[in-house]
C-alpha cells in the first residue's frame, strides 16, 4: 500500500482556562470539553479555573511527515509495519530535502523536537518546512 495523504491526528493536549466565578465562563468551559471529548479527547486533569483533555492516541505503527506549504499542513502517513511503506518514506524524505525543506522531529508528548537530517522511521511525526530556519 502507497503513502497516503491525510488522515493522521497529530493534536496536542487542550487547557481549557476559564474564571471559575463566571456562570458563562464555565458553561463554555464545560460545552467545550464536552465537544472536545466528542471527539475522542479524554480529561487529564480537571481543577478551578482548568480542564486539561489528552487527545486521542494514535495508531502506534504509524508515522506521519507534516509538510507546511502555501497550501497549509499537508499530513503523509505511513505503516513502519510495512518495508514498502518505510522505503517510500525514506525515498520521499530525500525528495523533500532536496527541494530545501528543512526537516525537525516532533515528540508526541509534546516536549520540544530538534532539526533532523537523517529519516529514522521510528519517529511518529517529522515535520516539513521549506526553506531553513534556524534550530
């Protein structure tokens, strides 16, 4: 199966602050957390002032390139179970890189990443920048 385009979540955790003496305040608060467990959120941490919602994991097997163009966040998605798959991300990495994208690994817990320079399949998310920035 080829690379596919789209399809991977790679949402952060939401906090959601609010003034807990504001009736409207936590009214939105809680309408929001409701739509954000709607779609698969969980609660983390929920305080006065605070709810803290994990997004939903992602498939453990897949790896995502995010490619930012004029045209916005493009995500690639590959199964790292699949040596086809791995070796036409690999290939695809080079062709980015080639093209003066600048590559950085992302962390799912969303610590900060750092530049790459090399594809390592185990990595969950890359993303793509074109042009250099610096990092």
């Amino acid at each position: 199966m080829p690379l596919q385009l789209g399809g991977a979540s790679t949402e952060r955790p939401q906090i959601l602050a609010f003034d807990p003496r504001s009736n409207s305040e936590r009214a939105e608060a809680r309408r929001m957390a409701r739509t954000l467990e709607s779609r698969g959120f969980s609660v983390r941490e929920r305080s006065p002032g605070k709810i803290i919602l994990e997004p939903p994991r992602r498939d453990p097997h897949q790896g995502v390139f995010r490619v930012l163009s004029e045209n916005g966040d493009d995500r690639i998605v590959w199964d790292r179970r699949d040596p086809g798959q791995v070796r036409e991300a690999f290939e695809k990495f080079g062709d980015f890189l080639k093209k003066g994208y600048t590559a950085y690994a992302t962390l799912s817990s969303g610590k900060k990443g750092h530049r790459i320079e090399d594809f390592d399949p185990g990595m969950e998310e890359i993303i793509l920048v074109p042009g250099t920035m610096p990092g």
